[in-house]
C-alpha cells in the first residue's frame, strides 16, 4: 500500500510541476494522441476522470495506452527535448508505474517505444542523459580538467542504454545514439583529464569503442570497425583488467569471422581471447572464450578439439559466477547455440537441431533477439540435412521478420546461406514464398 500511495503522489508532483490541473493534463494527453496518430481518447471530462484515478488514495494503474501516452508527454521537457535520463520526468514516471505493480519488461518495452520515436525526430545521445548533465559535459568537453564523476557516469549511462536496445532498435540508429558518446569518451582520454577518473573513463571507453565496433560491422562499414576495435585494444590493454580484454578479442573475433575470408584471423582473435581470458577475473568470459574456440575448431572438422573446448565453456558456465564482472554477458542458453553449431559441423544434426532448440527457448530477452535468429536459423539448416526442408523453411520464415527488425547482418548472412541449401527446392511453392518474403523484408 505504500508503494501505491508513493506513486500517486509521484503522479500529482510530475503534473503540477508541469504547472497543470486535472484537466490541463487531460488536454496535455488527448493532443499528444494526435500528435502521435493515436486512436483519439475520449472526451477530455472523462480523461480526467483517470487522471484523478490515478492519484487517489487508492490509485490505479493507467491502461497500456494510457502508459505510452504520458510516456511520450514526459519524456518531452518545456524545452520540445527529448530527455530519459536519470533523474528525469520521464524516469520518475517509470518508477512510479513500477510501484503500482507494472513489470520491468513492460516498462523497458515504454523506454524503446519513446526511444524509437526520439532517434525518429533525430534525437540523438543528449536523449539518454539527464538534463543537468548537458552542461557539465559541454563544460568537461571544453576543458577535461573539469570533468569530474557524474560526467563518466553519464557517458556509461549512455553505453548501457544503448547497449540494452540492441534487438529492440535497428542497428543504424544504436550506432548514431552511441557514436558522441564514444566520441567524447575519446576528446576526455585526450586531454587533461583528472587522473582519478582515467581507469573510469577508459573502461567506459573500451566499452563504448567495443560496441560501436559490432555496430559499424552490423551496418556494413568494415572498415571503421576494425579501426574501432583495434583503438578498443590499445585502451584495453592499459588497464590490468584481462577479462575486458578478452571481451573486446572475442568481439572482434565475430566480426571478422563474418568480414573476412578464411578462418585464420579469426582463430589468432579467438586464441588470444582465450590466453587472456584464463588470467582474468571472469569465468563467464572464459566460458564464451572457449565457445568460439570450439566454433571455430568445428568449422574446420576438429571435432575433438571442438568438443574439448565445449567442455571446458561448460566447466566455467557451470561455476559460481558470483562477483564475476561480466556475469549477464554469456548463459547456458547461448552455449547450446554454440553446442548445437558444433554438432552441426562435426556431430549428429539431430542433436544440432535439439540443441538450437532448447537454445532459441532460453534466448528470450529483447536484447538475445538477435542471438535467438542466428540459433534459429541454424535450426532451420538442421532441419534440411535432416530432410525435412519444408519445415525448415516455415522456420526461415520468423528469422526473417528477426533479421528485418533489427538491421543484424549475421542473421541476415545465415539467411542467405540456409537459403541456398533449399537449391534442390526451388521450383517448390513454398520455397518461392521464402523468396517473397526475404526479397520484400530484405530486399535479397
């Protein structure tokens, strides 16, 4: 009950600090509908019966349409900015939804919806910080001496929230949000920043220059990600941190596997990862390393290899994983993928498709979607060498609507190569639906 009665009272400050009545916010709701294109509310009386609703002694929860629409409205400053900082009206809101009983994924499933409309208008990273931050960043950016810790944190801040919509917004957008971020992380590191806040910033640093890495490689520029990747190295190896290191190795690992021909470079990536990764502080990242090593052993024939590296990725999956620092970065359910790629190359493509499919079940957050394609279209090419190729298809079909809404090039890339399994099908209808399907989504 307390819970509830905070959130009422968060509800009645965001409005009159807004200097609204019952009725200005239903008026401030039903023209935000129409801007939006929304369905028009119902008559501003009756609007503000709800908004009274919400705020009583015993509030209730707005409907879903209700959410989005004072999402939009306070995510919007006096100013026309967009602002989903820390700290701000619109993150005030969430929590106060939170409290009446609303669900995290429903509340970051808000976030993307208001984030996809601000990247829409053009917003851009000053979107994801707090209002207050602006200044003291601009200030830091002008001379670093200034800079201080609520200016790395907001940097951070924006990586992670990028970070957290990747399969939740097109890859293009992910790389505009984050590429001032990175950018300034760069100017900081460059200039006379306090040295307290070095280790801090690079971290940041190695983790924005990583990610952008993978998202410039999404989106086809090859060649601004290897320069991204090999600045991310150089900074990572200034810090006595292994496992960052081996992160930022595995990365680039992936990227090449899927930008250059043959496997070499690749396994040089995947062997150092792993050198690094078994002096490091965390065995999910060693667990991962291994993985790609054993990947990379199946792809070409080793299978014993391959299976050795499997078992050592499930002796550092299976191990307490308390403290470690890149806990959230790697489960069993991304390992059955790589069990499954394994057996697909050098097993039994039964125990591949099992294995995708138990897999694709575990890969259930917005930001494994992408990972959840790629594992199910690998769950499709199992099916065709079991000679079920009309089944594999029908699952081709949801790997495209994946592949389509998150602008992900590997799963694309599997695609295609699936595709050219079902050759022997061509002339069959269902194998020319997949080809509408992907020419109309993919334009291939």
């Amino acid at each position: 009950m307390e819970d509830k009665a905070a959130a009422a009272t968060t509800f009645r400050r965001l409005r009159r600090r807004r200097g609204l009545s019952l009725a200005g916010l239903a008026r401030a709701l039903t023209a935000t509908a129409a801007e939006l294109h929304h369905p028009p509310l119902p008559a501003v009386a009756s609007v503000q019966r709800s908004v009274a609703r919400w705020e009583s002694g015993i509030p209730t929860l707005p409907d879903e349409r209700y959410q989005l629409l004072l999402a939009h409205f306070y995510a919007r400053m006096p100013s026309g900015a967009t602002s989903l900082g820390p700290g701000t009206d619109f993150a005030e809101y969430l929590h106060a939804l939170n409290l009446l009983g609303e669900s995290e994924r429903r509340t970051s499933e808000i976030r993307t919806l208001v984030l996809r409309a601000a990247t829409d208008a053009g917003g851009g990273m000053l979107a994801l910080l707090a209002p207050a931050v602006h200044a003291s960043l601009a200030s830091a950016l002008d001379n670093p001496a200034r800079a201080d810790e609520r200016t790395i944190a907001a940097l951070a801040s924006v990586v992670t929230d990028v970070n957290a919509e990747v399969g939740s917004l097109p890859m293009v957008r992910l790389q505009l949000l984050l590429a001032p971020a990175v950018e300034a992380a760069r100017r900081l590191l460059a200039g006379d920043l306090p040295q307290p806040l070095t280790s801090q910033l690079r971290e940041v640093a190695i983790a924005g220059m990583t990610l952008s890495g993978r998202l410039a490689f999404e989106t086809r520029d090859d060649a601004a990600s290897r320069a991204l990747y090999v600045d991310a190295t150089q900074e990572a190896g200034q810090l006595a941190q292994p496992w960052r290191q081996a992160s930022v190795h595995m990365s680039h690992a992936l990227v090449t596997l899927y930008s250059t021909h043959g496997l070499d470079e690749a396994r040089r990536l995947v062997d150092q990862a792993v050198r690094t990764a078994r002096t490091g502080e965390s065995t999910v990242v060693r667990a991962r390393a291994h993985a790609l090593q054993a990947e990379l052993a199946a792809r070409e024939g080793h299978e014993r290899q391959a299976q050795a590296a499997l078992g050592l990725a499930w002796y550092d999956m299976e191990a307490d994983h308390t403290g470690d620092p890149s806990s959230s970065s790697f489960s069993a359910g991304h390992l059955r993928g790589f069990e499954g790629v394994c057996e697909l190359y050098v097993g039994d493509a039964r125990v591949a498709h099992d294995r995708f499919a138990k897999s694709a079940a575990d890969l259930k957050t917005p930001r494994e979607q992408v990972q959840r394609a790629i594992v199910t279209t690998d769950q499709a090419l199992a099916r065709i060498r079991l000679g079920d190729p009309r089944s594999a298809a029908d699952l081709l079909h949801e790997c495209v609507a994946a592949a389509s809404s998150t602008g992900g090039r590997v799963p694309a890339l599997r695609l295609r190569r699936v595709r050219k399994e079902l050759r022997p099908w061509r002339r069959e209808d269902w194998v020319a639906d997949l080809d509408d399907h992907l020419m109309d989504v993919l334009g291939t």
